[in-house]
C-alpha cells in the first residue's frame, strides 16, 4: 500500500483529490484489519491496526492542506474518520458545518453526519431529527423540503422494523410533502418508488395508487428494503 501510495504522490503531486484516495486507502486498510462485527468481537491487535491506519488517513487530509479541501470528499472522509475514531459530536459538528457551508448541496456530507447521528453509534432519533430538520433549512431555497424524505429514507435503510413512524421521529405527513417537492424537482421512476414504498410503509393507500398508476409497470415497490414486502404493497396499490 505505502509504495501504491508513494507512486500516486509521485504521479499526482498537486492533484486536490489525491489526499482523499490516499486517506480512502488507509481507511479501507484499516477496516480490513478491523472487520464489520461488534466492536467487543475486535481483538486488540485488530483494533490497534485500525485505529493506527485511520490515524495515516488523517494524516493524509491534513497534508493536503487548504487544496484538497477543494473537494467536498476531503469533507466526508474528515467526517468519517472522526465518527469510527470516537471523536466528539463538536468535532464532526465543526467538520460538517465547514464542508456544508461550502458545499451547501452535496448530499454526502449530510449522509455522513446523519450515520454519526443514529442511535448505533451513539446518537438518537432525536438528534437524527433536528439534524434532518435544519438540512432542510439549509436548502429549501433550491430543494424545498425533498431532504427531509432523502435523509429519512437513509435512516430507514438502516432500521427495518416495520413500525418506522411510530419508531423513530419521522413524520408521514411531512416525508409526503418533501416527496411531491422533490417530484417537482425531478420526478424520475427511482424517486417516486422510494415514494410509493413509503406510502406502503405508513400505509397511505390513496397515495400509494396515485403514484403506483403514475409508474405503471416501471413500479418497484418495496424497493428490497428489509421488513417491507413487494407483495403487500401491490396489494395495497390495487395491482
């Protein structure tokens, strides 16, 4: 890895992109000594090797000085780092706050935050909401409220249960809303099954018709999603 490494220094040495594939390499090294499991299933050889690559990651953005911060994935990977490495909320706050303000509309920062966000890793659904609310804030003048049902379908993908409404702080009435706006913004085929399984999540049969008979056969409901099936929303859509 490290003559890789050398070798793209060498090839690239003023490239703005070249501190974020060298911090890339050294995290997926990392996560390759460290596994996916439970941190209480991580010997601590593994953990060290984790924690010591992430460590060169850093190193890596923080030499790419105020260049590589032309690219919104410096942010990401900052963000990313901080969050695997324990580091406090003011830390990624700072971090995504920076990066936001320069790109206000880059999708990966807010996804990056929200994960450090969830309750997995230390957060709660109440933090996960005011963060999604003030995304919304951010870029209502050019989204309208579309963030609201883009973040919350990220947090879905992680919580399978089926009561998603009543578990989390996600509000239907809202999410549906934020949908029609981002229909207005660009109504592709992906966008409105996303919107017509969550119309089949909170159980909304009247949507979930009116948007199932505007896809007609291009309809994907359920998406694949855990603990949502394609069966019982196409019965619900009436097809």
């Amino acid at each position: 890895l490290r003559s890789f490494l050398a070798g793209l220094k060498e090839r690239f040495p003023d490239s703005k992109l070249r501190p974020f594939l060298e911090a890339a390499a050294w995290m997926a090294s990392g996560w390759n000594h460290r596994g996916h499991g439970y941190g209480s299933t991580v010997s601590p050889e593994a953990m060290k090797l984790f924690r010591e690559d992430h460590a060169r990651a850093l190193k890596a953005l923080e030499e790419g000085g105020s260049r590589a911060k032309g690219s919104p994935l410096w942010y990401q990977a900052a963000m990313s780092i901080a969050g695997v490495t324990g580091q406090p909320a003011a830390v990624l706050d700072a971090i995504f706050e920076e990066g936001a303000g320069r790109y206000p509309l880059d999708l990966r920062l807010y996804d990056t935050r929200l994960n450090f966000l969830l309750p997995q890793w230390g957060g709660s659904l109440e933090q996960v909401d005011d963060f999604i609310r003030r995304a919304v804030l951010r870029t209502q003048a050019t989204e309208g409220t579309s963030l609201y049902a883009t973040l919350y379908y990220r947090v879905r993908m992680g919580r399978p249960e089926k009561d998603f409404f009543g578990g989390t702080k996600a509000s239907w009435k809202l999410m549906r809303h934020a949908f029609e706006d981002g229909i207005a913004l660009d109504g592709d085929e992906e966008w409105l099954n996303v919107y017509g399984t969550f119309a089949c999540i909170a159980e909304d049969h009247v949507t979930l018709r009116r948007v199932a008979a505007r896809l007609g056969d291009r309809a994907d409901l359920g998406l694949g999603l855990d603990g949502v099936s394609a069966d019982v929303c196409a019965e619900m859509a009436g097809r």
